[in-house]
C-alpha cells in the first residue's frame, strides 16, 4: 500500500519522518486566542492533519498542494503582536493558496520550527512541480485517504461505494461490484495498492479520447510520427517545426521507454498530451512576456485593485477586516495598482483603514515595507501607488519621510530623463529602476480631483501621483453632500499640503476631469483623472469615441460607487471596451469580475500590464464599442465550441453527504455590447466524475481583439438557483483551436486539479472585401 499512498518524488528525510511523527504547537488567532494543537504529517506525505489537545478530536486537515509558502518569523500581524512573548526563530506562518485564511503557528522551540518549515518548504516544491500524471496520481491518494474510514490500507465494498458518492460518481451498485470484483486479482474482497489503481483507470476511462486517437491511428494501438504530426497540423492547427514538436511530445508524455525510442505515441501518451499545458485551451506561449513593453503608460491595459488593505467588505468585515495580507495577495495576482488610505494615528505615526468605518487599522509604515519586499516578486514592472491623503501636515511629513526611507532607490522621485515629463514612461524604462507611487498631489491641482489618483512602482523606486482614492468625482452627481464636504476638505488642503509630499509626484499627476476638450486642450500626458464607475458610463454612452481617443494618449482610472459597501464589484469589461487603463476592482471579492480581471492578466508573463488593440493606441481612431461598423476592422469572427466532456468536477461547497452534481456548462462572452453573449449545454444528471455533453455552441465577435471568454460549470438546481462549480476565464486571443482541456478553478481563483472541460475550438475569419 506504501507505493500508492506516498508519492514517488518524495525522499522521507530524518525531517519528514519527525513530522509524521507529530508536533505540539500553538495556533494562534490573536494575542488572546493561543490554542494547543498537534500537528501530523500524514503517511501519504501530502496531508497535515492537527488536533486538539484537550479533546484529541481532528480539527481540520489540508492538503500541501493548497499551499502557497511558509513564511519564518514574525511576518503576519499577529505574530507581530506577539513579539514580545515570543521569540521570532519559533514562529512561522503557513499561506495559502486563494482567500483561505494563513495558518500562524508558534513551536516549543526553534529546532521544531525549522523542522516544519524545512519540511513544508520540501513538500511545496514537490507538489508544485507535478506533472498531470502526478496531479492525478495525488488525487488518487487524497480520495484513498478519505474513504478508507479503518486506515488499514485497503478498501472493501461498502467503502468503494461511499467513495463513488463522495468522488461525484452515482453508479448502479451492480455496475459498481462488477468493477470492484475485476480489479480484485487477489480475491480478498478488498482493493490495495495497485488493485485500487486499476479500479480507478476502470472508472476514468475516456472514451471519446480513444476514439479521436483510433482516428488518426491506423493500428489502433500508437501513434507513429507521421500519425501524430497529422494530428497535430490537421485538428491542432500546429503549423511551424511541426515534426519536431511532435518529437517533443512524444520525449515528454510517452510513459514507455520503449514507445519513445521508437518514436511512437501510445494511447496513455496521447491523453497525457492532451491534459498538459501544451494541449491546454490557453496558448502557452502568451504564459510568458509575449508583448511590447516600450510604449507609453496609458498604450496598456493595468491590474488595478481598489481599497487594496481590506480581505472583508468595509462595512461586515472582521474585526482585522484590514490587514497587509491585502497587498500582499494582490501583488502576488500581479496587481500593478494599489490604494492606500492615510490617516492620522497615534504618537505621530499615520495609519491606513477605510475610513469612519470599524475596520482594524495599519501603520503605513508597515504597508510601505510590504510594498518594498513583495512589490516585485510576481512582476518586476512599475507598480502605481494611489494614495488617498487625509493626514495633517505633520503626519503628511511622516509619510513622505517613510516613503523615501523604506522604499529607497526604489522610490522614482525624478523623470527618466531628467526634464519636465512630456509623454508617460513605459513599463519597460521602469524595469529595475524605480517605484512610482501616487500620492495627494500638490493643492493646487488637488481642487476638484477625483478618488485617489494612482502613483506607479518601478521595480526599483517609485513615483507619487496625485488624489486620493476615495475623494469623489466632483462632477459625479452621486455623491451629494459628500462631495461637498470633499470640496470643502480639498479647499483647505490648498493651504496644507505638505511640500514634502509634493516633491515625491513626478508622473501620474491626478487632475479633476473637466471634459475630453479641456483635457485636450491642455495636452499633458503625465496627467491622471479618476471617474465612479457611474461617471465613466454616462461617458462612455455619451462620447464613446472620444473615451477611446483620450485613453490613447492619457491615464484614466475607474473606481467603485461608493454605494459598494459590500466590496461588490462593477463590470470592468465596459472600462476595458473604450480603453480605460487603471480599473480599480475590489480584489477581496471573487465573482465574474474578478474571474474577468484574472482573465486578462493571466496571459504576458502575469507582469500585470496587457498592450491595448493597436486602434485603441490610436489618437484619430474612429473605433466606438457601441458601433464596431464605425471601425473598418478586418471583419466578424465565428467561434465554434464543441463542449465534449469533464473531468472529475469537485462537488459543491456546503452539499450533502452523497449529493452527486447535475452538471451543465455555459460559456459567455464579454466584449463589446454587439459581442456579448452567452450560451449553455443541458445538464447531465447525477454525473459529476465523467458527464458526457457532446454539446456545440457557436459565437460571433465583431472585435474580438477585446472579447474575454468565460467557462463556467454549474450544478443544475431546478428549484433554486444553480450552484457554482469551477470556472475558467481566457482573453480570446490566446485561445488554441482544437482538441484542448480546460483546467477549471475555484471561485476563489485557484485551480482544483484534476477538474477540467474537454472541448474541441474552431475560428472561422469572415474577411471583408
């Protein structure tokens, strides 16, 4: 049973071995919440489970493959707050994947902490360098784990069938012991080792993959060379170094030795390929810096987050509803543009919270250390700071002098070239260089601004720019009489700005927006407006071409209605359609727009910074999202999309015991008005682990250079709404024709392997003469 319970890559150190062993420790919520919990590292290599010492009942369990890392010391706020009672070579934070809360542990001493933190750190590594085979393999491994109620290392009938129900499968129970009987060679009445593995290939077989490589095979049993590279030119639509890259899969996904010196591809080779990333729906290549990163700022569509220090609505939140765990997450997606809200605290020290609201406060100093050590770990392009100022002079001082003295050289307090700025600088010249940071901007040009106006992050520095984030749209008729009262505070700030401040703003300089004309008139590209999301759509049905020729050439940022108390989000794909760069979402709140936004910026390396359509970069161009005839584009585009099957589909959230879903896929379109659309399959009814919908569904895009395409797998409910299952969101462009998977993701935007869709992608091009 050993070989199926622990995973082939992993050496069981002296390390491993203590954990399996277990390990008194505290966890800790809070300075008062310390609880004693032992944790274990299970047989499988892959799971930690812990319990409570008064009770030795299991609290809870987690597989290592929803890990993200382990960070030493006191690096989270609350084994900060408990610094003094506890020495940092004894604590550590273990981070997950997604908006899962991090696990702050304390161990009896600084050797058992570095064991476990060794020992996860092995284990992360392990996990996150599995193949799909070994994806699989683990997945195995976790449902083997979960059925085997006795843990003596096999299974008998009766726990096969809870498994089934547990894994999404209802199956006649006299379908089910018939399987369960062939794969028992031993006759026992129980599956081990190797026997469980045969029950599972049994259950997984993929019958329309065998019959698409039988297709292409003339023997039925391989793939030679030539078999393959039909394939691949004649479904894959692969047509450069075609041969060779059918040698390179061949040498990657063929399991037998003797298969790949004969250079064929057998069947379990073939279904490799198609579950890696090169048979995947997303163009690999686009996973990696695919784009032109000189040109101006404003020629980018930016990862923007709003009201970045929250992780819980502003209103319900938890008492730590604002915590730095905010800005790391959104750094760590790529996120480009950050918020930050300055208040005045005590002993002289300013603090970021939202504001006349019951959210825990931060230092800025410690958002400005974050900044520095995670700005530039997922992307090393400019990061923009909007800086919503609403400290007193002195404090104003405070921060800038925290700002320049944390963040350093990476702080940009100077043009590129030295000289007054005539046009925005481009990702690329701030590579490595300098952080731009936005900050409240000089008063006399604060008057009438909008929310916070952003700054930008270099990898190295940072730059200032101007308002504040949650400073209304003086000509947002929304706001009533917190406009007023935000006029009021803007009037005496003429008078109180701190020079120091003003000194940090080199780009992105914020700006009231006073209509495309008068912008126009003045031509300063470096300048910033900040537009509620009620402001920019009133423009975008009123000027819609003038939206876009004044995102060719300036900065535009859009952010949430301050009536958004629950952090809800708006639509950014209609900001998007007229070429708005800076759109500000709530990153705490996962929904279809936040799937959107992972959508786009999945693609150029994750940098956060994706080039806009060349007719979008185009100051004269006659492009309207609301009319694409107004644009002579090179003609509609039919998407055809042949949804054939899923795979292992995870259950719902909070469903019964035994519940098995009734899965159907719907796949929407968001782009233009003229491109939005949405279509969906049948349910299929009790089949979560292998539904069949052999489904086609067929699309048209007007302009597809800005259509996202979002798969979303629900679970039929024919008396409430449908419950969510997993969902995958690509920009169009990086779509690949063909046979490919997609490998669906949470809610929470972190995949879920093995669950995936199997589909086949036609693009058919309609040229206009």
């Amino acid at each position: 049973m050993a070989s199926l319970l622990c995973n082939a890559r992993i050496q069981l150190t002296d390390t491993l071995e203590q954990m399996q062993q277990g390990t008194l420790m505290r966890k800790v919520k809070s300075k008062s919440w310390k609880k004693q919990r032992y944790f274990k590292l299970q047989d499988d290599c892959m799971t930690i489970w812990y319990q409570s010492k008064r009770t030795g009942k299991t609290e809870s369990a987690f597989s290592i493959s929803d890990v993200e890392t382990v960070r030493e010391g006191h690096q989270s706020e609350v084994l900060q707050s408990l610094a003094e009672e506890f020495p940092p070579e004894r604590c550590f934070t273990i981070v997950f994947y997604g908006r899962r809360g991090n696990l702050d542990l304390i161990a009896g001493s600084a050797e058992e902490a570095q064991c476990w933190v060794q020992g996860l750190r092995q284990l992360i590594e392990v996990a996150t360098s599995m193949d799909q085979r070994e994806k699989i393999d683990q997945w195995i491994r976790d449902w083997f784990q979960k059925a085997d109620k006795n843990k003596d290392g096999r299974m008998n009938f009766k726990e096969v069938q809870r498994l089934l129900k547990m894994m999404n499968i209802d199956m006649n129970e006299d379908h089910a012991l018939r399987l369960f009987q062939a794969a028992d060679k031993s006759e026992s009445g129980t599956l081990e080792g190797e026997e469980f593995v045969l029950f599972y290939k049994a259950l997984t077989q993929r019958e329309e993959v065998l019959s698409l490589f039988q297709d292409f095979s003339e023997d039925g049993k391989k793939l030679t060379l030539l078999e393959l590279v039909d394939f691949l030119q004649q479904e894959q639509l692969e047509d450069e170094g075609t041969e060779e890259l059918a040698m390179e899969l061949i040498d990657k996904y063929e399991p037998s030795e003797t298969a790949r010196a004969r250079h064929v591809l057998s069947a379990d080779g073939f279904l490799m390929y198609l579950c890696s990333s090169e048979g995947s729906i997303f163009n690999p290549r686009h996973r990696a810096l695919w784009q032109d990163m000189s040109q101006p700022l404003c020629h980018y569509f930016i990862s923007s987050s709003h009201n970045t220090y929250l992780i819980e609505d502003q209103i319900r939140g938890q008492p730590r509803a604002a915590s730095i765990e905010g800005y790391i997450r959104a750094l760590k997606r790529g996120c480009r543009c950050l918020e930050v809200d300055c208040w005045d605290g005590p002993n002289g020290e300013p603090v970021v919270y939202h504001g006349h609201t019951f959210t825990s406060k931060i230092p800025f100093r410690e958002v400005v250390s974050t900044l520095g050590k995670y700005a530039f770990k997922t992307s090393d392009y400019p990061v923009i700071l909007s800086l919503e100022n609403h400290c007193s002079m002195e404090q104003q001082e405070v921060l800038a002098q925290q700002l320049k003295t944390i963040l350093g050289e990476q702080l940009l307090t100077t043009t590129t070239d030295g000289h007054v700025p005539t046009q925005l600088p481009s990702p690329e010249s701030q590579r490595d260089s300098s952080v731009e940071s936005s900050y409240p901007i000089p008063s006399s040009v604060l008057q009438g601004a909008g929310e916070a106006a952003p700054s930008s992050v270099g990898s190295q520095g940072t730059t200032l720019d101007g308002a504040g984030d949650e400073a209304p749209d003086m000509s947002d008729d929304d706001n009533g009489a917190e406009a007023e009262e935000e006029r009021r505070r803007v009037k005496k700030d003429k008078e109180t700005l701190a020079q120091a401040l003003s000194e940090c703003l080199v780009y992105c300089r914020s700006v009231p927006f006073q209509g495309f004309q008068e912008a126009r008139s003045h031509s300063r590209p470096s300048e910033i407006s900040s537009l509620s999301e009620a402001k920019a759509r009133k423009l975008i049905r009123d000027a819609g071409n003038e939206f876009v020729r004044h995102n060719a050439w300036q900065l535009t940022r859009i952010y949430p209605s301050g009536m958004r108390t629950d952090s809800s989000n708006y639509s950014p794909q209609e900001m998007w359609n007229v070429g708005c760069q800076i759109v500000a979402l709530n990153f705490q709140t996962a929904g279809t727009e936040m799937d959107l936004c992972d959508g786009l910026f999945s693609q150029n390396g994750c940098c956060g910074y994706v080039l806009k359509p060349p007719f979008m970069r185009d100051e004269e161009t006659l492009f309207n999202p609301s009319d694409p005839g107004s644009w002579e584009g090179p003609g509609p585009i039919t998407l055809t999309i042949q949804v054939i099957s899923g795979q292992q589909l995870p259950k719902v959230a909070n469903s019964k015991d035994g519940a098995v879903i009734d899965p159907l896929v719907r796949v929407e379109i968001h782009g233009v008005p003229a491109d939005q659309a949405r279509q969906e399959t049948k349910y299929i009814e009790n089949n979560g682990f292998n539904p069949r919908w052999d489904e086609t569904l067929q699309f048209q895009l007007h302009v597809p250079e800005l259509a996202l395409v979002r798969f979303v797998v629900e679970d039929y409910d024919k008396t409430s709404r449908n419950d969510f299952v997993g969902q995958f969101t690509l920009a169009f462009a990086n779509i690949k024709p063909g046979y490919r998977h997609i490998h669906l993701l949470s809610k929470d935007g972190t995949s879920i392997p093995p669950s995936s869709l199997f589909v086949h992608i036609r693009i058919t091009e309609h040229r206009q003469d």
